[in-house]
C-alpha cells in the first residue's frame, strides 16, 4: 500500500511590492520627525542658554532689564550699523550670547559713550530705552574689582589709571586715602567704585594696565546683591518720621569696656603708662580718625 501523502499547508499570498514613490515618503517623514525632535532639543538648550547673559558680554547703552530685551529685541542689527565706534557686535551661532543679539566687551571694545547715542535713538522697537537722553545716566553694567591682591593701589604702588579713564570722574570712582603699612611714609590712593554713579561702559576695565584686568564691569544682576523689602534702613525712617521709630535707646554697659563714653569700643591690651597726673588713666585720649585715613604725620625717629 502506498504510504498516505501528508497535506500540504496553503501557501501565504504573497504581499503587494511597495513603490518607490510610497517608500521615499515614508522615509521622509520619518526623517521630518526625527528632525522635529532634534530640533526641539535645541530650541530647549538654546532657551536654557539664552537665560543668562555671560558675565563679559554686555548690551547697549539703554537696554532694558535682560529678560525684557530678549522680548523685544528682533536681532535687525542697526544699532550695531549705528555704533560710531563699531564696538557693539551681534552674537553669531556658537557664542554664549544669544544669537543675533547686540553686545560688547568691555576688556577689548568698550561702550565710547557718544553724546548722542545713536544706537538708542535707531532702535525700533524700544529695546533701548528711547527715553534714554543723557549717555552718562545709562547703566550697562557695574565696576567691580575683582582682585585687590594684585591691584597696584591695593599693592602701594601710584596708579590711578582706572580712575583717570573713568568719563564719570570722582563720581564712578574715587580713590580712598590710606596709610601705607609696608613703607609707613607713603599714602594708598584706592579706587573705590560707587554703583549709582557707575555707567558701565568699561573704560576702566580696557585701561587697567595689568596682563589680567583687576577691574571688570559685570551685569548689575551680577555685581550687585538686594538687600530685600522687609529691611529698613533706620536713619531713613528716622528722617522721614521726624524722630525714631523705636524710642529712646537704653545704654547698656559692654565687658571690658566699662566708664567708657557710649560709642567707645576701642580695647587696649596694655593699660596705659603716663608720668602726668593729670591725665586719667581709665579714659584713653580721644581716637584721631586721621589714623585710618593716612593723614597722620610721620612719626619722628
């Protein structure tokens, strides 16, 4: 007999071949969505970035608070056209500016402070403050010094160079007088930077005559703490009102520092020795502030 034939399984239709046409747009539009993807990373690294403007770049005399610049600014580029001094710059892909946004950098191309400011007055779209008239009323930045270790001042050496660049003089910066301990004869004239006065165009920081700026202008965001609404400032207050808020103030005696005059908080280690009677050991002689200042007469040998 002969053996029985298995069954055969029914064959599979076979699938419809794909065109060329229908396969190109697949996988074009699978490359548009993983373009959609990567392109939405970036946007949300590039908004990260954009956040916080770097500590040596700087906009334009005029330009409002950075949030608020980044909203209105629309990258046209004529403020930088405008800039006589062509120190302002607009951020290429890659720097750590937001690109298209006008900036400067104080150690390399300071803001020249021209009188009519021609870059505000060309903004469109009031980016810069078009109320801004007075170029020394700007607030591009603030001065900081950054390192007094290696200031040649703080160092006792004469230079007032930053002082003298500064087109805000003996306002934005001052020099302080100080004694010199290292020589004990000559005085230290340091520069002393007062913010409310400060424009931030970054002369001083382009002048400083070290290899490493000892002097930089920084945002005001960065350069500058807040002291917070819930302080008051009792001397203010008190000028306001006309007396003081909390009353009169007990005077209470401090350790160490008994029958001394309220105020007095000078220590001594060593009592005082005088042959005169007449002078009261228990109440040092009144503290000459020439001391501190550097204006004390030398001493003689």
């Amino acid at each position: 007999m002969n053996a029985a034939k298995p069954a055969a399984h029914p064959r599979s239709p076979e699938k419809p071949p794909v065109s060329p046409g229908r396969r190109k747009f697949l996988s074009g539009m699978a490359g548009a969505a993983g373009g959609g993807c990567l392109m939405a990373m970036g946007v949300g690294i590039y908004s990260r970035q954009a956040s916080a403007l770097p500590a040596l770049a700087l906009r334009p005399p005029g330009a409002l608070p950075e949030p608020e610049f980044l909203a209105a600014c629309t990258r046209c580029g004529l403020c930088v056209r405008d800039c006589p001094p062509g120190i302002l710059k607009l951020a290429a892909p890659g720097n750590p500016v937001p690109t298209g946004t006008p900036y400067f950098t104080a150690r390399t191309g300071p803001c020249e402070m021209c009188q009519d400011i021609p870059c505000v007055k060309n903004c469109p779209t009031g980016a810069l403050d078009t109320e801004l008239d007075d170029i020394n009323k700007s607030r591009m930045g603030v001065a900081v010094l950054v390192d007094q270790e290696t200031c040649l001042a703080f160092l006792g050496l004469r230079c007032e160079i930053c002082y003298n660049a500064c087109p805000v003089i003996g306002k934005a910066i001052t020099l302080e007088k100080r004694h010199n301990p290292r020589s004990d004869r000559h005085a230290m004239l340091l520069p002393t930077v007062h913010s409310e006065h400060c424009t931030g165009c970054g002369l001083c920081e382009k002048s400083c005559i070290l290899e490493e700026t000892a002097i930089r202008i920084l945002p005001p965001a960065l350069a500058q703490g807040k002291i917070g609404e819930h302080y008051l400032k009792g001397w203010e207050e008190r000028g306001k009102h006309g007396k003081s808020l909390i009353g009169e103030q007990l005077e209470f005696e401090v350790r160490g520092l008994e029958g001394k005059r309220f105020g007095d908080t000078r220590v001594h280690d060593e009592a005082p020795t005088h042959t005169d009677p007449a002078v009261n050991l228990a109440d040092p002689p009144p503290f000459d502030p020439a001391l501190i200042n550097g204006s004390h007469s030398e001493s003689t040998p």
